[in-house]
C-alpha cells in the first residue's frame, strides 16, 4: 500500500514541478516567475525526500536539507536585485 501512495505523491509532486516551469516561462511578471521558482524548490525538496524513502536511503535527506537552504538564499538574493538593483551593498 505504501508503494501505491509513493508512487501517487511522486507523480502529484512531478506534475506540480512541470506546471511550475510553465509558469516560469509564461509568467506575466518576475514576481510571478520568482514564486513559481521558489515553488520549484519545495517540489523539488519534496520528490528528493520521497525518493529518499523510496529508495530506503537517508543520503537524499541531507541533500534535500541542502537544497533547501541554496534555494532560500537564491530567492532571497533574486529578490533584493529586482528591488534594489544589487545584491551586495
């Protein structure tokens, strides 16, 4: 049963990360494009713990913990350049 439900989260979460690359390609705006990039992130973090338990691996927790934190800096950096033009004052 569990396969089942993996199996399902996998393909929910994989569909999620396609339609959010359509968005970055069509946004309208770059507020959109960097909310459909952070929103990658956590798919991607998520489809990285599942394939981690998939897997019966603890080496994709860590990876995804990385991940993480690599895709909160690259939001955060994105956004102060579009706001103030430069990232480092």
């Amino acid at each position: 049963m569990i396969a089942y439900a993996l199996t399902f989260a996998i393909s929910a979460f994989g569909l999620g990360l396609l339609l959010n690359l359509w968005r970055v390609i069509s946004g309208p705006d770059h507020s959109d494009r960097i909310l459909a990039l952070d929103t990658m992130v956590i798919n991607a973090i998520a489809l990285l713990i599942l394939l981690g338990i998939t897997l019966g691996t603890t080496i994709f927790f860590e990876v995804s913990m990385l991940f993480a934190l690599v895709g909160f800096v690259s939001t955060v950096s994105y956004c102060r350049f579009l706001l103030r033009g430069d990232i480092i004052e």
